[in-house]
C-alpha cells in the first residue's frame, strides 16, 4: 500500500508558515456537540481566522443546526460579525441520517433547554440562504489561500465543487473530519458517520484533486474528555462562554449520549487541531475511495493504493497522535479561552 508518512518536522514547518500569516478558515458544521467545541477551539485560537460559519444537516436537520449555529456565535464570539450561512438540508443522493441519539434532540446535549441558555429565535434570523454560494466566495475572494474545516457531512464541500470547480481550486486545504482507516466504523462495523451519511458527497471531495488533509477515527477515538476535571474548570471561570462550555461538557458527557461511561470523544476539535499543532500527528498520504450503495460497505473509506498520477486526491491523513498532548492543549485553550 503506497504511502508517504510525513515527518513532524515538515509538518511543523508547514504550521510555522501557515502561522505567521494566520490561516482564514470557514467552518463547514452540523452542530452537534464536538462541533460546538471545535468552533470553540477554533475562534480562541489566534492562529486562525474564522471568516464563516456554514451549516449541512447531519447530526441533526438543517433548521436545527443552523440554529444551533447561530446560538453558538452569539454564545462564544458575539460581535465579531462571523458570517453565517445555511446549506444543503439532505446529501446529494439520499435521504437523511441522523444522530439525535448521540448529541440530544436539539443537537446540543439539551443545553438549550436550560433557562440560562436558552435559544433565541434571533439566533437564527438573518441567514444568508446558500452556503456554497457562501463557501465559493469566501474560497474565491479570500487574500490569503483559505481553508475549509468540515466538520458534517460532505455535502456543502462537494456541492461546491461541482458549481464552481475552478474557484475551489483557490482552496490551501480541504480539513475534513471523517472516516475510518483501520480503526473500524462508530456507525457500522466500516463507516464512520459524516462518510455514511452522505458518501457520494465523501468521495467526490476525494476524487478532487484539492489538497484534503483527514482527521478519521483512527486518531478521534484516541481523544476524549473523561472526567469531571475539565468542566469544573471551565465552570470556574467568570466568563459567560466557559461556563457554557462546562455546562455542555459535563451535560454531554451523561451516559445516556456517551454510552461510554462518561467519555466524551473530542472528534471534530481534532480536525481544528490538525491545523493548530501538526506536530503532534503523524499522517500519511493516501489515495482515497469512500463507498456508496446500501450495503454492508456504505459510507466506508479505503486507502486505493495508487501511487501514481490518478486525478484522486492523495490525502494526507492522520494515522496516529500525541493524544495526551493534543487533549491536554484543546483543553488548556478552551479553558484560557484566548486570554
Ligand atoms: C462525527 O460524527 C458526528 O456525530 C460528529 O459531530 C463528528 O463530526 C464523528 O463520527
Ligand atoms: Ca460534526
């Protein structure tokens, strides 16, 4: 199987660039607990700059998601104007999957239910209707080379793709959260949930040529929260935003949404986290394919093994990570919140 493992120096080297000019980022998102914590992540961290948020149904219908949006900037970055924007409401060629058992019915551990946080119906007025229209734009008009973190389904992304090829081709990188190397599936025994929920849409951001760094489960299931240190922290802090992010810790944590005794597995932070600290993965470049159809296959992602000149992306894909070091950093900055 061909590959290339980089090495962490060439990494950091890549990050200290990268760095020093900061990196303008859209957030493409089904929010969702782990995405609320890597937009967190995200908008703390002075390395980046959060140009939009857009929103793919996924976790939960598009409507709900993009509340939750909405209700996270006002949450975590009001007055920054991010933009927001709202996206495709089912994957290209299928219906809809999806995950209210993982993250609450509202998409967010039930937080939004607590008086003290309760959702506004202005948090999600004024929404510009087209995300990829939003996404080409910020790809097309960008000084900078800009990035886009998928945190959901691929949708928004291959959408993107196919209206307007020669501006995605602007892109630094496509960081895309999903997949399964060799760590098996958390939907079925091969597919991980963003590539099964729409994996027409994983395939053709595959299949691009753009340059895609992944984040699969073979490293996300290495980071979790698991004990009550990190939300005690957090709610110890006076600001507004860490005792929200506290409060939705130790609410997602509950067994009833981790089935993991209180584990909460920090999925999309790590995709942000691929771009904060390159460091601290080791990632090896492959040539993907993620599977359609409805058998026992859909959704699941496989390395092609071709070394040599396809028009399939070779992906750089995280295989393993420092993961004290990683979750003890996410924590750190959530805590600090860019203080
Ligand atoms: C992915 O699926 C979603 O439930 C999470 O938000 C994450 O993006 C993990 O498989
Ligand atoms: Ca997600």
């Amino acid at each position: 199987m061909g590959h290339r493992t980089l090495r962490a120096t060439e990494m950091s080297q890549q990050g200290t660039r990268l760095m020093s000019a900061g990196i303008p980022v859209v957030i493409d998102s089904d929010p969702g607990v782990d995405d609320a914590l890597a937009l967190a992540l995200a908008l703390v961290s002075p390395e980046l700059s959060v140009r939009a948020v857009t929103t793919v149904a996924g976790n939960v219908d598009l409507a709900t998601g993009t509340a939750n949006a909405g209700y996270l900037l006002r949450v975590l970055a009001a007055g920054r104007g991010i933009r927001l924007a709202q996206g495709c409401a089912r994957p290209l060629a299928r219906e809809l999957v999806t995950a209210e058992e993982v993250h609450g019915s509202d998409g967010l551990a039930g937080i939004t239910g607590h008086e003290r946080w309760r959702r506004r119906s202005s948090d999600s007025t004024n929404v510009p209707s087209d995300t990829v229209d939003a996404i080409i734009d910020e790809v097309a008009n960008s000084p900078e080379p800009l990035t886009v973190i998928a945190l959901g389904p691929l949708t928004n992304v291959a959408a993107a793709l196919r209206r307007d090829p020669a501006a995605m081709r602007r892109a630094a990188a496509i960081v895309v959260m999903g997949g399964s190397l060799h760590a098996g599936g958390n939907v079925t025994p091969q597919a991980e949930f963003n590539f099964y929920v729409d994996p027409e849409a994983a395939d053709a951001v595959m299949a691009s040529g753009l340059p895609v760094v992944v984040t699969p489960l073979d490293v996300t299931h290495q980071l979790a929260v698991s004990d009550a240190t990190v939300e005690s922290r957090l709610q110890s802090r006076s600001e507004p935003r860490a005792a929200f992010l506290g409060e939705l810790i130790q609410r997602a944590r509950a067994e009833e949404f981790t089935g993991r005794g209180g584990k909460l597995l920090l999925h999309d932070p790590a995709a942000v986290a691929t771009l904060l600290w390159p460091e601290l993965f080791t990632m090896q470049a492959h040539a993907l394919a993620v599977d359609g159809g409805d058998g026992d296959q859909r959704g699941a992602m496989r390395s092609t093994g071709d070394e040599g000149g396809t028009e399939r992306t070779r992906a750089e894909v995280a295989v393993d990570v420092e993961a004290n070091e990683v979750v003890s950093r996410i924590v750190e900055r959530l805590v600090a919140g860019g203080a």
